[in-house]
C-alpha cells in the first residue's frame, strides 16, 4: 500500500475518533437510550457489510478477519440491544402485587 492512501486513511480515522469522542460528550443523559438505539442500528449495518465482505474474500487470511469481523459486530449489536432494553425497563412502571 502506497504511503498517501495509508496516511489518508490514518487522518480519516483519527478524525472520527475525536469527533464521535466529542459529540457523545456532549449528548444530554435524556438522549443516551435513542442515541444507542440508532448506533445499534448503524452496527446491525456493519454485520451486513462484514458478511458481504466475507463472501467476497478469497485468501484464507481475509476469510478469518472477516469472520472475525461478524462476530464482533454481532456481539456489539446483540449486547447494544440488552443493554437498551434493560435501560428501557428502568422507567416501567412497578406493578403492585
């Protein structure tokens, strides 16, 4: 890989790092539970893509970190979910017995 695509690719990077860092520093508490939501979505996104990705693939070594890719995303989308849920059910009203 060429010197300039790779250093694009690092300043690409870099810049969604500190600009995701400081946009979730400033969401309010109230919003947390619809940002998660929608970052869940945006991962169940990433799934697709790596399952793409790994159809395509021919090496044996692409094959591996695109498995390895499925299933990282599948646990952030599934753990994003529990997690939203179990948030959800905290503002349930408490039944009576």
């Amino acid at each position: 890989m060429e010197l300039a695509p790779l250093l694009l690719l690092l300043f690409a990077f870099t810049l969604s790092v500190f600009l995701g860092f400081e946009l979730i520093a400033k969401v309010p508490s109230q919003l947390h539970t619809p940002l998660m939501s929608g970052s869940n979505a945006i991962s169940g996104i990433t799934v697709v893509g790596a399952l793409l990705a790994l159809a395509d693939s021919a090496p044996a070594f692409d094959k591996w970190i695109g498995f390895a890719a499925v299933v990282l995303a599948t646990i952030n989308v599934v753990g994003g979910y529990a997690i939203t849920d179990r948030m959800l059910a905290m503002f349930k009203k408490k039944e009576k017995p």
